[in-house]
C-alpha cells in the first residue's frame, strides 16, 4: 500500500492556515540540516572537552610510579 499526500497545500493546525507542500519541504529541510549541524558541533565540543580532561586527570593524578624507590648499586 502506498500512501502520498495528492493535495497542494497542507494544513497546519497551529497557525489555521494551509502551507504549500514545497514551503513546508523547504522548512523541513532546513530543520534537518539544522539538527545534523547541532549535533555535529556537539560532538565536536565533546571530544574537545574529554581531551583537556585526560590531560588534567594525568598532570594532577598521582600513580603508584610517583612513589617508587629505584635502588641502585646493589650488591649481587
């Protein structure tokens, strides 16, 4: 079964007016590409941010190789 929307104009309940099919592919288009951008752009900022946290989490975190004794000139 196959379903299309035959009509030039769609109504939009929320502004009580019919919209052309091609203005309301336009909006949606923009939306989509608008969402992808978002996201992108967050993703971006994300691993941007988890790399400045690693490189703190290692300057100020102390190992057990921080305290290690390395003795040297042992007798064999």
């Amino acid at each position: 079964m196959i379903t299309a929307c035959k009509e030039p104009d769609i109504d939009i309940p929320f502004i009580q007016e019919s919209v052309s099919r091609e203005a309301l592919t336009v909006v949606v288009m923009g939306m989509d590409i608008l969402i992808v951008l978002i996201f992108v752009l967050y993703v971006m900022f994300m691993v941007n941010l988890i790399k400045k946290e690693s490189r703190k989490f290692d300057r100020y975190t102390f190992t057990i190789t921080d305290f290690a004794l390395q003795i040297k000139n042992l007798p064999n």
